[in-house]
C-alpha cells in the first residue's frame, strides 16, 4: 500500500490464472473437438494491478471507500470476459445473451453491433475453449464530497490462446470502460476496446477496435447558461456583475449543439428590478435570476447553469492541461493582457482569461469579445473529446476540475452524465454565434439595444437546440 498525492494505491502483480476444472478437457486441449459439449475448462482471474481515487475537493482518499466498489467491478469485467471469450458454456453460438446485463440498458445497442470486439464473436462456432495468459485491472474512481464513489473508468488488458481443431492463435484486447453505480450494481455506460483476433477462414490474428458512448440523457432539448463573473480575487461570484453570458443548446438526436453569445451590456427587463444591463442580474439575485432573466428574454427554458469567475475560470482551464483554440485575427491589448498571433495555439489559463477578455481592438467591441468567449467555449469541448477519446481517464480529471471551479446547479452524477455524453455530439457541427444589437445610452451608460434580428436567433436555437440548421 503506497500513499502519494492524497490518494491510495493498492498494487498487486500476478498473473491470469487458468487451470482444468472437474470434467474438463485434459491439460493440453489443443486437439479438443468443438463437437465436445461446451464446459468452462478455464477459470480466469482478473489481477486488480494500481486503483486509484479522485475526490472533488481534493481531500484524502480512505482506502475503506475503495474497497468495496473495486471488489464489485473486478468482479463485473471477470463475467464480462469470463462470458465473452474464457467460458463456452455461455457463448450460446455467438449471441452471449448474459453479456448484455452488465451494461447500462442504453450501452446495449452498441454492444449488439460491437461483438465481435467485446467477446470472441463468430468464432464462437469454431472453437473449443480460449485459455487465458493474462488479465490486468486498473481502476481509477471519482469520489463525491461525501466520499462515496459515483463514477470508476477502468483499463482491463486481457490475453489468451484461442483453440480449434489442432489450431491456436493469439487473442488480445485492451478495453477502457467507464461503469456507474445502477440499481444497486456497478454497470458499464461507455467502453473503447482494442482487439486482436482471429479471422473465422483461417483463424489468423486480426486487428478490431469498437467504441460507445451514451447519448445526452435527455429525450429533448438541453439548454444550458454558461456565466462569466467579472469577480476579483476575493469577491463573491454570485454577487458581481456577469462578465459572459452563453446558451449552449444541444440536440440529443441529430448529435449536434450551438452556442449563443448574449452580450454583457443588453439593455433587457430583469424581473423584479426594471430594465437594467443584463449583466446587473447576477447582482441583483445570482445565477437563479440570471436564468429568469435570460428564459424571459429569449423564450427559452434553461435546463442548468455553471457560473464562474476569473480565478475559476483561469484555474480551471490549467486543470485540464490548457485549452488549445484558432485566434481569428493579431491581438495585443494592454488592458487586458491579449498578446496573440493570428492562428493556432494552445492557452493556458491566463492566457485563455486574457484572450476572453480583450474589447479594445477586437472587431465589435463587446460582441465580437463574445464571440471570442464562445470560440474559447467550442474549443473546450473539442479538447474534451479528444481527451476522453484517447484515454477515457481524462473524464475524471475533468469532472474534478469542474466539480470544484464551477458552481452549478448539476449533481456530481449529472454533470459527469454530461460529459460521458459529449464524445455523442460531433465537434464539427458545434456553431457560435452572438445576437446582435445597436449600440445606445440609457442613463448615461453605453447599452446594446436588442431588435428583431437578436429574437430571431433565440427563436432558432429555441426550436430544435441548433442554430441555423
């Protein structure tokens, strides 16, 4: 047992175990017939190698919140390969009907289309057995601030010999599965699988990968307000002024998502304080009278909001290794600190706050900042896809990072239901916009005056949660 950085290790080395069980084949059941009825002639043994918790707010992880749920996840990916490739007994000619249970019931369609990467497949009509050689676990959790774990990604490398008739050939398989905790059982909701196996004619090895990730949990539209406090190092977030203001809306079936820019100085109707800079909301009665505020004026109903300030939001961004983004056009801003070259480049978390931040010479004034705030919003979520698509560890850094940054009206469990669900949205069909006005005063204050053309963004995203679709 190690302890480093807060957080338990248990190591354990060892090997797949596989040995004869009472009335199986003889040891060497290489020249075994596929016409022998099928028995489980392998035990496999799954070695739990390195487990690792996350909590949200950092706090020391005691080893009794682990074990528990580790034991039940090791035992849910051993019946998963026990059932896919060691045990013939339940491949049931290729249809593997007691895999299915140990997914999440939305997870089942894509394990119906990826079996052949998640089990033998059609092999299961030519071989006599699989032996297995190796299966290593690791596991990482996400713990709540209450200590309970919500969320396990978990990395299973599995090898074995494949037998049929005289033949073996080499079977691997590194999956990566993300499993949550459903009626009282550890589930899996999304996997990405590598494997090697061999093809039905001549049993040489063949290489397969097969991935799922869960739609939005959502039969409808999503609606979510992202708020940008212009709060100080000290300074409540829910107090201060709105420095950013975005709907994202998302489209569970078509796959799809938009952001909308509203900007900061919109001369709007604020219930229960009159016409006001939309930004003044936030004083007035934090993040949940922004929302009345925003619902009112674009006839949209706002599923959830996450709110954060500078220093939120420049810590966040560092917590999940930068934000790399396209700048549109040279910037160099003293005030708010923009130094950038047109093109590409990846942000850290002052970077990407100075960059947000900069109206003195970006084209539109406050428009074009939030249009600039919605490209930084885009980026972050490609960033995010490609992370949990190279490694789905990635998910639990981010959901950390968020649970501790963002304040939001999202359960822990939402938001990382969220999250599991972006790889769903095509990052290419992601369109930001900001709605327009005219520029005026009121009260000797410089406003942006909402008309017609504004209203009929809102309507647009409103409809279906796309823009310009």
């Amino acid at each position: 047992m190690l302890a480093a950085g807060g957080a338990l290790w248990l190591v354990r080395t060892g090997r797949a175990e596989h040995r004869s069980l009472p009335g199986s084949p003889p040891a060497s059941p290489a020249h075994v017939s596929p016409s022998v009825s099928p028995s489980p002639a392998y035990h496999l043994r799954v070695v739990l190698g390195s487990l690792k918790g996350h909590r949200v707010q950092g706090v020391p992880v005691r080893q009794r919140d682990l074990r528990a749920p580790a034991r039940a996840i090791r035992g849910t990916l051993t019946q998963l390969y026990s059932i896919g490739f060691v045990d013939p007994s339940r491949w049931d000619g290729g249809r593997f009907p007691a895999l299915y249970r140990l997914f999440s019931r939305d997870a089942r369609s894509g394990v119906h289309r990826d079996l052949s990467d998640l089990s033998v497949g059609r092999l299961a009509t030519r071989l006599s057995a699989v032996r297995p050689r190796r299966a290593r676990l690791d596991l990482r959790f996400l713990l709540d601030r209450g200590g309970h774990p919500v969320t396990a990604v978990a990395r299973m490398r599995f090898s074995g010999t494949a037998l049929a008739d005289g033949i073996q050939a080499a079977i691997r398989q590194d999956g990566r599965y993300v499993l949550r905790r459903m009626a009282g059982r550890w589930r899996i909701v999304s996997y990405r699988v590598r494997s090697h196996q061999p093809s039905l004619p001549d049993l040489r090895g063949t290489p397969g990968r097969a991935a799922y990730s869960p739609a939005l949990p959502s039969s409808g539209l999503l609606f979510v307000l992202v708020i940008g406090s212009d709060a100080r190092p000290g300074q409540s977030v829910a107090a201060t002024r709105a420095d950013s203001l975005h709907i994202i809306g998302v489209n569970p079936k078509l796959g799809m998502a938009s952001v909308l820019g509203i900007p900061r100085d919109s001369y709007v109707p604020i219930p229960g304080a009159g016409v006001q800079k939309i930004n003044s909301a936030l004083v007035h009665g934090g993040p949940e009278l922004m929302v009345r505020t925003v619902e009112q004026l674009s006839g949209i109903h706002i599923d959830a909001y996450v709110l954060t300030g500078f220093d939120g939001f420049r810590s966040l961004v560092n917590a999940v290794g930068g934000i790399r983004t396209t700048v549109p056009y040279p910037m160099n801003d003293h005030y708010s600190r923009a130094h950038f070259r047109k093109g590409p480049t990846r942000m850290n978390g002052r970077e990407a706050l100075a960059f947000a931040r900069d109206r003195h010479d970006v084209p539109g004034g406050d428009v074009g900042r939030s249009r600039n705030q919605g490209r930084l919003i885009v980026s972050a979520f490609r960033e995010f896809r490609t992370d949990v698509q190279r490694n789905p560890l990635e998910l639990l850094r981010w959901v950390a990072a968020g649970s501790r940054y963002l304040r939001t009206n999202l359960t822990l469990q939402q938001m990382t239901e969220l999250l599991l669900a972006v790889p769903s949205i095509d990052a290419k069909h992601v369109r930001n916009d900001v709605v327009p006005g005219t520029g005026g005063s009121a009260g000797g204050q410089s406003v942006i005056r909402l008309g017609s053309a504004a209203h009929s963004l809102f309507r647009d995203l409103g409809s279906d949660g796309v823009l310009g679709r």
